[in-house]
C-alpha cells in the first residue's frame, strides 16, 4: 500500500469503519512508515483529546421544566398532535397552488390564442370588400 | 426498558408519564450533542427544551420506519443551526487566550478543555456536526449519514476535514510526553 492510500483511509481507520483485509494492509505499510504513523499518531492524539471532553451536567429541573411548559402550551388540556388532516393539507398546498397557476396560465395562452384568430377573421372580412380594381 | 417505539405509541394514546421516560432516556444525549456545538452551558439546556417540545408537538409526523434517535438528533441538529444563524454566537479563539495557554500540561485540565471547546466552536457548521456526531456521541459513518441525510462519502470528507482544521489548531499546543 503507498502512503497516498493510507493517508487517505486513516481517518476509516482510526474510526475503525475499514474491513479487515485492507486494515492488514494499512498495519504493514505503518510499521515501515514513519510519515503515515506520524500522521496515525496525531489523529489520535486529536480522538483522545476531545474524548476527554467534559461531559455537561444536567440541570435537575430540566424535566419539570420542560412539563411545565408543555401545559401552559396546551389549549384546554387538549395535545397538540398535529391531525392527518392538518398534515395532508401542509403537504398539498403548495402543488394546489402549483396547478391553479398552471390551469391560469394555459386559460391566459387560449384566451390570446382566440384574439389573434379573431383579429385575423376580421382582417379577411374587412378584405372581401374592398372592390377589386 | 421500553423501546422507544412502545412508548411513542402510549404517548400517542395519551399517556403523559411515557413521554417523561422518553425524555429521561434522550435528554443526555440531547443536551450533551448541543453543548458541543454551542459551548453554552444554559443555551443547551433552552434549545433542548425547544428540542423536546418540538418532538411532543410532531410526533404525530414521525414514522415508525426510522430510529427515533436519528430523528431526535435530526431535530437538535436544525434547532441548534437555527439558534446559531439568529444568535450568530460563535465562539473564537482570542489571541489574549492563546498566549494564556502555552501547551497541553494536562490534556484534562480546565484550560485544555477550554481550547478544546473554542477549537471545535469556530468549526464550520457541517463540519462541526459530524464530529461531535462521531466522537461525543460515537454514532457510525452510517447512522451520522442517516441523522444529516447525506451520503456516507459526504460525513467521511467533512470529517476528514473537521479533523485537519483541529489538528491546525490544537497541535501547536501539544507538547511531547503529556
């Protein structure tokens, strides 16, 4: 395996999201590579650092906190689920709303569509009576 | 214990002592994924709330094809987002702090994890997530690509590179044998 390789799977590595065989190989390139296990070594020193990372303490009144407001949000002890009705409304407004401007548009065209041909009709009525010289 | 999906189906039946169980058996991680990215003891804690109730008022929404993990996180990822756009509470490093900290004398001491917080802070956004996704909550490349909704090759690359930007960062303090 070149270096190009192993720099590139380290982190893979490191995460230990690499199949066996290719982990066999990225081990025997490492023993003889200081370069990569200088690299290796500064990978995990960066994993063992933020591993040590201080956990946050949770505050006691979280839970009552968040209950507490959970009720005042509620309108006369009712949930606030969303109904299948309320969701399948969300979801088709937007394509209704698509397809009226669509039906619109087309309306639009046919409607400027029947002007030209009226014009056109006119303009062969008005022709037929000029006299022929 | 009760898996989430029995207790999402009680609560969805009106039982408000699951939803309690739920939040006991989320809110660590919850909390923890928001601290990480914000660095903000109390802000955690209000955008968890947030987090929480949002869950309770969609959980109507959610489908039971999922984990209700990836989803949660999904949540606390977009709410965290949108607190930082409004805030715009990112955390730097001052050069007055950085002459305080010389070197990593003790990889645990106060100032260490200090340097640490800041470093991952001023991470960008994507790049921040994946990897306290990876290595505060030590999701799999798989699961942080199933919570983000990206490819497994985009949580790899932003990984990659979240963890170059820390080396640049953090190495210089390193000092050999701590």
């Amino acid at each position: 395996m070149r270096c190009y390789s192993v720099k590139r799977l380290l982190n893979r590595y490191v995460d230990k999201e690499i199949d066996e065989t290719t982990k066999k190989f990225m081990e025997e390139h490492l023993k003889v590579c200081a370069l990569c296990k200088k690299e290796l070594e500064a990978l995990l020193l960066m994993k063992h650092v933020i591993s040590k990372k201080e956990k946050l303490e949770i505050d006691k009144n979280f839970i009552s906190l968040l209950e507490k407001r959970l009720m005042e949000e509620k309108p006369d002890n009712e949930t606030h689920y969303l109904t299948e009705m309320n969701y399948l409304a969300q979801r088709t407004a937007p394509v209704l709303l698509t397809l009226a401007v669509l039906v619109m548009i087309i309306i639009f065209a046919f409607y400027n569509d029947s002007q030209v041909m009226k014009d056109y009709m006119d303009n062969v009525f008005i022709s037929k009576d000029i006299p022929v010289l | 214990m009760k898996s989430d999906f029995d207790l999402i189906e009680e609560i969805t039946a009106g039982d408000a002592a699951a939803f309690r169980v739920l939040i006991e058996k989320h809110q660590k991680h919850v909390i923890n994924v928001i601290y990480s990215m914000t660095g903000q003891v109390q802000d955690a804690h209000d955008i968890a709330q947030e987090v929480f109730i949002k869950v309770y008022k969609n959980l109507a929404y959610f489908k039971m094809k999922a984990k209700f993990s990836t989803w949660i996180y999904r949540i606390a990822i977009n709410e965290t987002y949108n607190y930082i756009k409004k805030e715009k509470k990112h955390g730097f490093i001052k050069e007055s702090e950085r002459q305080n900290i010389k070197t990593f004398e003790n990889i645990e001491s106060r100032e260490t994890q200090e340097l640490v917080n800041k470093a991952i802070e001023k991470l960008p956004y994507k790049y921040r997530v994946v990897l306290v996704l990876k290595e505060i909550e030590d999701l799999s490349y798989k699961q942080i690509s199933e919570t983000l909704n990206c490819r497994i090759g985009t949580v790899e690359s932003r990984l990659f590179r979240a963890r170059n930007i820390l080396k640049k960062t953090l190495l210089p303090y390193y000092k050999e044998g701590c």
